[in-house]
C-alpha cells in the first residue's frame, strides 16, 4: 500500500471544492446581475448558502490538511509508513470527502463536525505513529 493514493486523492478532492465554487459563484452573479466590481472584496454576505458555504469549505481545506501533506511528504521522504498509516490517511481523505459534502449542502453543523472529529483522529493518530516511530529509529 502506497501513501501517494490518499495524498493525491486530498488534492483531488480540493480541486472539486474549488471547482464547484465556482460554479456556484459564477452562476449566483450572473443570476443577480451586479457590476463585477460589486465583488471586489468577495461575495457579499447577502448571497446564498449555497453560494457562501463552499469557499468556506475550500478555506477549511486549507487548514488541517497542510499537516496531512506534511505528513504524507515525511512519510513518502523517509519511506516509514505502513498498512495502518495508509489506512489512516484514507480515512482522513475520506472523512473530510464527507465533511465537504456535508458543507456544501445541507450543512448539519453536528454531523460536519462529526466528521471533522474523525478525520482529525486519523490525522493525530497518523502524526503519534510518525513521531513515535522517529522516536525508535
């Protein structure tokens, strides 16, 4: 088993959020109709949840995740990864594959953050087996 899979399958899943932000955004401003220059310090707070909630999510993206590529990084640079750590970074992708969806639709607060729970166990169980396995080399 490769780290490489759930590392790319992140970036992957980033790209979707951003995507479909865009689409969500581009559609919403053509929709109402106001000057580009409308947006220049971002989409006002007026617009939509559909509109607002996914470049919040793409913003999410960027906070716990830059510890999982470090993470993977390390793991891939000094090849000290095994089964259970690939295992881990799966779960965290997918947990936060999840949490993304959630967001950017219905938005249950409880169950978003149940899903963030989980994958920021697998985060800190993947980032406890790195440093205790340095710890023992």
């Amino acid at each position: 088993m490769r780290i490489e899979g759930p590392f790319l399958a992140m970036m992957g899943l980033t790209f979707v959020v951003w995507a479909y932000l865009y689409v969500r955004r581009l559609a919403w401003m053509a929709a109402v109709g106001r000057a580009p220059q409308t947006y220049a310090l971002g989409v006002p707070t007026d617009a939509p949840a559909a509109v607002l909630l996914p470049p919040r999510n793409f913003a999410n993206l960027a906070e716990l995740p830059i510890l999982f590529y470090g993470l993977c990084l390390y793991a891939m640079l000094h090849a000290e990864y095994g089964a259970v750590d690939v295992w881990l970074a799966w779960g965290f992708v997918g947990f936060r594959a999840l949490h993304s969806l959630v967001h950017c639709t219905v938005n249950i607060v409880l169950v978003r953050f149940g899903l963030y729970v989980l994958s920021a166990v697998c985060l800190w169980a993947m980032l406890t087996r790195a440093v205790f396995a340095l710890a023992a080399a």
